[in-house]
C-alpha cells in the first residue's frame, strides 16, 4: 500500500508522506529532545483492526509491557480513565489507537503523531483530526526547542480525496540519541585501538566502551521486524569475542545498519546520556587533537560550576570534591580519556539536579561547519587555560567587589576622578584572578570600554535611577500605565545598569502599548525620557582613562 507522511508546522505545525508505520517506528515513537514523550494517535477503522494494531506493536516492543501502547474506544470499560492520562506527558498510553474517541474535542499538546488507518469522507471531520496536532507545546524537544512541526502518515489517501495541496516529501528519520551514542562509542573504541597504548586505564576504556556497544546488539528483540531484517548481523554480533576483531567493513555495518536498531536495554534519563555524549566527544578531541577541544571542555566545566550550586543534595554533596577538582585548570593540562570516563561515570546521574534553564547546555549539538582552511600548529600538551573560565572568574571577582570605591561610584552614576581610575586599574590587575593587563585584554579586547563593561556587570544602583525620574514623575500628572512603564524602564536599568532608547519599542515595553515608548507618551514627554537614558549611558562611555 502507497501510504504518506505529510510533515505539518507549527506556528502552525507543518505536514509531510512516506512508509507509515516503519518511519513511524524508527523515529522512536519518543521525542528523543526533551524530557517528555511525544504523543501519537492512530485512527483505526474499527474495534478489530484497533486490537490488532495494538497486538502489532506488543510483539515487537514487549518490553513496553503492553502499556505503551493502547486501545481507545466505548466498548472498553475505563476508556474516560485512559482519554484522561493520555494528554498527562508523564502518563501512558503513549500511543492511543482511537476507534472515533479522539477525532474531536482531546487538546494534547505533545502530539507529534497522527496515523490515518482509515478513510475519512468529510472534509470538516478530516480537518477536526488534523487539528489534535496543532497545539503548540513549549521545551518539547528540549530546553527553548518548542514544538514547530507535526506529522501525518496517511495511509488511506486522504489527502489526495481532498485534493490537499499540502507537498509531498520523503523524509529521513532523524538519528536518535541512541544511534549518536553508539556511533560515537564505536569511532572512541577503534580510535583507542589504533594507537595501541599499553595503558592499563586506556585499555580498561576500550573495554567498557565494547561492552556497551555488545549490549546494545545482545539486548535487541530477535521478533521485532526491524531488527529482523539484519538478524545475521545482530547474530554474529551478540557475541562479544567478536568486538575484539573489527575491521572497517564491521564498522561500517555496525554503524549504517546496527546502530539505529531498538534495543532491550532499560530507559535512562535523557540528560545523562547527553552528558555521555558530550564526553564521549571531548575523549575524541583529545585523542583527535581538535580545535573543539577547547569549546567541549568549557561545556563540561560550565554544567559541573551549575551542579557545585546544588550542594545541599546529598548526591552532589558526596560527588563535591570531585565537581571541585574538574573546575580547577591544572586538572586539564595533559588530561587523559580514561580521566574524562571517570568524571562521567561519577556525574551523569547528577546532571538532572542543574535548574531546567542551565540545562541548555546539555542539549547543545554543534554542527561543524567548513571555514577557510588553514595551516595550524596542533600543540603537543593540552592546555588548561580557558578564556570562557578566565571571563567568568573576573566577572565574579568585579561582582565581588562591587563596594570598591570606583565601582560603587559606577553602580551610583556618580562621576569618577583620576585617582578613582587609577585605584580601579590596581585593583584589577594586581589580583590573581584578573592576572596582567595583557592577558585581560586578550580575552575581553584591546578596546574595552572598562566603565561600561562593570557597570553591565554590577547594575545601576535603584536609588539613582529612582532619583533621576522623580523630578520627571513629579513634574506632571501620569496615568497607572505610564507609570509602570517608567518602572519598568528602573528595574532594566538596575539589572543592566545601561539601556538602549531603542529598546523602548520592544519587549517588555510593548506589553503595555504596542508602539511603545510613542504609543505611552507624548514627543516631549518621550524626548525627556530619552535624555535620561542617555544621561546614565555618557557616565561610562567615555574610554577608559578619560575621568568623567
């Protein structure tokens, strides 16, 4: 049977059409970005045909206990009880075969999935079931990656009964975690083989790393008709002597056909197997010598500071001098993998203690892209010394200091003499976590503007910029809007201690009218406003060196 998979966005989600249920299968019938399921609903034609989907999907997925998936229609005696778990992300069914009990009236944001099983003859009907996967559902494929898109596998050509002129596409899965995890697994593996190190930490790494890979084939569902199709290679291959003899044909096979194949292992929480991938990379840069050593490093180093904060739990508090130790620079000069496994192992159950926000980081997958190509001197010894670290240990020791007599000067937009610049420059520069004036200026630039910078850093003081628009405030009557909007323009400036007038015609400030600054205030009313801005910004404009 010709079947389609429509591929529908979200601002409103987008339709795509291709093999249904296998495409439907390999992408996991999970959202492999968030910390949620997606959610799918199959049409079914009748009761039977229901039961037998269902019965499909048990016997190849048995370790989903029958719950994964399940039947939705009026004869079965808890089908409300089920209608409502379903749109509950944490709840199953995952995938609901709905006999006419979801085609209307269910809001399910996560639904990523509608299978059409059936011919459908009316047009507003059609449309009523099209629209289960058009509600927006924020984070779903990860931390700021909100749900844009849906899909649609018809089966019955409904589409074309329509004449949709929706376009037709066949679409690649997308590689998983899983497969990313296996494939970068296998490329560490081979990598340390080839430099035959007799390292005992190096060779234990190796083995780990055959070990999960063995797993991963050893633990596939002979039954299940994906893994069938390569059954003499999972054969051969759930044998784990035989990861001990790869050649770059097995590679091959392990990674274009074994890698994407479902397996029996148990669920693991997605950001732990994120943090896996993240070191498993920064282990192949190592070893690689990459110019991403750098970037991947910094990543870890930035999760485990956010993780230090969450001291009190018990499980970080046990894990704290480790946590502490892999901050430290010395800790990265000459860093070995073995070093980096072991980091791993010791705090991937961890990372989903860190605040949802700071979790980005986690989800990050760089593409590398081709610049110009350039000859380069790969240095011999990894370096410990990172610019991102380097930023965010002088950007505290400023935050720290901020009753200094210069910043505190700053914070106030009080004007600063010569002798203020000088104190500030000595203060800076003779501290260990600032370092010489050369190295600041080789990761902050030659043309800092030193004012501007720790005012950004440290605020405006409330008070000052209260004070500044009192006069203003008390010089005519202003109605509630336009004085929450002068507020809201204080607390910016205390948060960010300066402020673009351009600014004022976006958000928040377009909350309360939509032109803005125009839209609350009259030309001379808004002018004043402006010249008040910009009186806190000449304070630090200036170059540095020039008092103000």
């Amino acid at each position: 049977m010709r079947a389609k998979l429509e591929k529908i966005e979200l601002s409103h989600p987008t339709i795509f059409a291709t093999q249904p249920l296998k495409l439907l299968m390999q992408r996991g019938l999970k959202v492999e970005g968030g910390d949620r399921l997606g959610k799918t609903i199959i049409f079914a034609r009748s009761q039977k045909h229901a039961q037998f989907i269902v019965d499909r999907f048990d016997a190849n997925y048995p370790h989903y206990k029958g719950k994964f998936a399940q039947v939705i229609h009026s004869d079965i005696a808890y089908a409300e009880s089920l209608i409502d778990d379903f749109p509950i992300a944490a709840k199953q069914p995952s995938i609901a075969v709905s006999v006419d009990m979801l085609d209307t009236g269910v809001d399910v944001p996560e639904v990523v999935n509608l299978v059409f099983f059936k011919p459908v003859y009316s047009q507003v009907k059609f449309n009523q079931m099209i629209g289960r996967g058009t509600r927006l559902c924020p984070n779903l494929f990860g931390v700021d990656e909100h749900k844009t898109e849906f899909l649609v596998f018809d089966l019955c050509g409904n589409f074309d009964f329509f004449e949709q002129t929706i376009p037709e596409t066949n679409q690649k899965p997308p590689e998983t975690l899983t497969t990313r995890l296996v494939n970068t697994r296998l490329e560490l593996a081979q990598l340390l083989h080839q430099q035959k190190n007799s390292d005992p930490e190096q060779t234990e790494l190796r083995s780990s790393l055959l070990n999960d890979l063995h797993q991963h084939v050893a633990t596939m569902e002979r039954e299940n008709f994906l893994v069938r199709r390569h059954l003499q290679h999972v054969e051969e291959f759930s044998k784990r002597e035989r990861w001990e003899q790869l050649n770059e044909a097995d590679t091959e096979i392990i990674s274009q056909s074994l890698s994407s194949l479902p397996n029996g292992l148990p669920t693991e929480d997605r950001l732990a197997k994120e943090f896996d991938l993240l070191c498993f990379k920064l282990q192949l840069s190592i070893l690689k010598r990459t110019n991403d050593f750098v970037r991947l490093r910094d990543q870890v180093r930035d999760l485990l500071s956010q993780l230090e904060a969450k001291r009190e739990i018990p499980m970080v508090k046990d894990q704290l001098s480790l946590i502490e130790e892999v901050q430290a620079e010395a800790w990265w000069t000459d860093v070995m993998p073995w070093m980096i496994d072991y980091v791993r192992l010791h705090l991937r159950d961890l990372i989903k203690f860190i605040d949802r926000q700071e979790q980005r980081i986690v989800y990050t997958n760089f593409e590398d892209q081709m610049g110009e190509v350039q000859e380069v001197d790969v240095p011999n010894k990894q370096t410990g010394f990172s610019p991102y670290q380097y930023r965010k240990k002088v950007e505290a020791y400023i935050r720290a200091n901020e009753n200094h007599v210069a910043i505190a000067k700053l914070k106030r937009n009080a004007p600063l003499t010569e002798s203020d610049l000088e104190s500030l420059e000595i203060m800076l520069f003779s501290s260990p976590e600032v370092g010489s004036r050369e190295q600041f200026e080789k990761v902050f630039g030659e043309n800092l503007r030193l004012k501007l910078f720790i005012r950004k850093l440290v605020g405006l003081d409330r008070n000052a910029a209260k004070q500044a628009f009192a006069q203003y405030l008390g010089s005519s009557t202003f109605s509630a809007n336009q004085i929450r909007f002068i507020e809201t323009i204080i607390d910016y400036l205390t948060q960010n201690g300066v402020m673009d007038p351009g600014q004022l015609y976006e958000s928040p400030f377009t909350e309360a009218h939509p032109d803005g600054l125009d839209g609350m205030f009259r030309d001379a009313a808004a002018d004043q406003i402006v010249a008040i801005l910009r009186s806190f910004n000449e304070t630090v404009e200036a170059e540095f060196g020039t008092a103000s």
